[in-house]
C-alpha cells in the first residue's frame, strides 16, 4: 500500500500540519510508503517524498505521474471553487482511492454548513470521494444532510505525534521563560478567528496583580504585523513575546513550560494543541465552540472578564504535580485512519 497525502505541509506548524505529519510518521514507521504534496504558499525544495508544486499544472503532474493507492486530501477553512475542482478532479483519477479529512470543525454550524444540500456542487463531490472523515458528530451529520451515506463516513478525532522528549527553547524565549512567571501562552494562528487581542487586554488586566506575568504567542499568520503594532502600542508589551512560526518539538515546550494554555477563539474545531496541552497537565482555558475535551476551563466568545477571573483562579491553585499528570494521548486515531486505508485498499 501507498499512500499520497496532499494539504498544507510545516512550516508554518498548525493543527492541520500537525495531523498529516503525525500520519505521515505512522506509516513510515510502520514501513508503509506516504509522500506529501504541499497546497500552501509556502515552498521549499522537493525532498523525502515532499513536493512544492508552484502552480495548478504542476500539482496535477504530480498527481497523474507519483505511484500511489491512497490519495488523503487535508483541508481546514473555508470551501472554495477552486478546492471544489481540486476534489472533483482527485476524484478522477483511475485506480485511486481518495480521502477527505475535513478539519475545519465549526464549519457545520457557520452559514455555509447549514446550506448543506444533496442538490449542491458541494454536496455532488462529496459524494464522489470514497471516505470522508469528520473530526466531530456535528460534521458527520452535516455530509449526511449533503446526501453522503454512512458507510462513506468516518468519525476520527484528530491527532499529533508528541515528539518526546520536548525540544530546547531557542534563547529569546527561554530567556523570557526565565525574566517572567507566570507564563502564559497560546499556540494558532494569527488570524482573526483567534482572539489574540483579547489576550493582549487580559495580560494587563492581569499584571497589577501579578506583576512578572508573561504571555507566548506561538503561530504566525496574515495579522503579523497588525499584531506586533497592538503589542508594541501597550506600556506592557515586554511581558508578551510574540514568537511566528515555531518548530512542533519546540511548541511542545512551550506548552509544557507554561502554567495556563490559552485558546481564545472566534471559529475553532478540535484544536489539537489543546490535547497536547491536556496531555501535559497544563490547564487549558478555551472558548467554549460545544467540542471542548474533558478538564479544559470554558469560556464564552470575547468574554475577556471570564478570562481574567478563570486565570486568577487558576493560579490561586497549586501547580500540577507532574508535567505529564494531564490526559493520556494516544494512537487510536492514527489507527483508525491506518485501518481505513486497508478497507479501501483490500
């Protein structure tokens, strides 16, 4: 068996990349082919079985010309024409079986899920895939209102390889680890649908009672530089490090270093930088989007005074005892999808 993954490949690290390169690593570790085509701008050289195509052209040489059974397609965000051309045409190859993971969790519930319809575009190519997997029972039941049927759908919850043991910091943020306490940090990306903002108010609200407390941003994305003017504006921008883009390993220090992850979100799915941080015993404070894991302290959306106060109360309490006291991770997705594609390969 020979598998084809094609979505967005690290760096930058998300939870999508995260996902693909954990099953990427499964299967290699289990002697089974995968290569990646890379859909994201950002571009390296071709090596170890990864291909940058720079255009349309080129990615469909690339998926005529690779040997490979299984095509897994990844894809988080919103549903384009573009991306609808791109399935229907993956969905054509001869001799291929294709999978669809969709990780954009609260798409089910924004205003283009609940147009779900058989007698869509949308809904014409799902059907044409040979398995799709949705990340929660929302999403499952959304491609059923596309007319999908059930034997096509898989509930798998996304996951990430932990890379023990966790990377060296590089020297700026070891250095601010050092200069402040409590640390605080947040891992996504800088986009809109992540409240940074709200974080940036609640580390000053925050700071005349704690007065060395300190917040890592991890992630990079489109409001860089908006983001840096908002930090750079605030008389306490040195107790918040904003880092860009961040090596997974080194993500995972991060997370464990900490003692509060933050996912302050506008549209999130299962985030999985939330089960890593459950995974370590950090405490987790999330907006509450209905698919939160176990144990993470729930938020409403923009509430920046809930923040303030889970916060306070969680630094009253006393540090968990072990950095590994939280929730277990383990393999049972990666599994899942392992076994899926021998369905399909039988």
């Amino acid at each position: 068996m020979r598998v084809l993954q094609i979505g967005p490949y690290p760096p930058p690290h998300g939870g999508v990349q995260s996902n693909l390169v954990a099953i990427r690593e499964y299967l290699r570790n289990r002697g089974i082919y995968c290569a990646v085509i890379n859909l994201t701008r950002f571009r390296r050289t071709a090596a170890d079985d990864i291909y940058y195509p720079e255009s349309a052209l080129q990615t469909l040489a690339l998926l005529l010309r690779l040997r490979y059974d299984i095509l897994h397609i990844h894809f988080g965000g919103n549903i384009t024409l573009r991306l609808l051309a791109l399935w229907m045409v993956c969905s054509l190859i001869p001799g291929k079986k294709t999978v669809l993971t969709f990780h954009s969790g609260g798409y089910p519930a924004s205003q283009p899920g609940r147009t779900a319809r058989p007698a869509t575009l949308r809904g014409f190519i799902f059907r044409r895939l040979d398995r799709i997997i949705g990340v929660n029972e929302e999403m499952i039941a959304m491609f059923r209102r596309f007319g999908v049927s059930a034997d096509r759908l898989a509930l798998i919850p996304p996951d990430a390889v932990l890379q023990p043991p966790p990377a060296q910091l590089r020297p700026e943020i070891a250095d601010f680890f050092q200069s402040h306490s409590p640390v605080l940090s947040t891992v996504g990306g800088l986009e809109l649908e992540y409240d940074i903002p709200l974080q940036v108010e609640v580390v000053g609200d925050l700071l005349p009672q704690f007065p060395r407390l300190g917040l890592v941003i991890v992630g990079a994305g489109s409001l860089e530089r908006q983001m840096r003017d908002l930090i750079g504006s605030k008389p306490y921008s040195s107790h918040m490090l904003l880092c860009g883009d961040v090596p997974h390993a080194e993500t995972l220090s991060v997370i464990r270093g900490c003692r509060v992850f933050l996912r302050t979100t506008f549209y999130d799915g299962d985030s999985i930088a939330v089960r890593e941080a459950l995974h370590f015993g950090t405490p987790v404070i999330a907006t509450d989007n209905g698919m939160r894991p176990p144990h993470v302290h729930l938020i409403g959306m923009s509430d920046r005074d809930g923040c303030r106060r889970t916060i306070e109360r969680i630094l009253a309490e006393a540090a968990p005892a072990s950095p590994h006291a939280g929730q277990e991770m383990n393999d049972n997705s990666l599994l899942a999808v392992l076994e899926l594609y021998r369905q399909l390969a039988r």
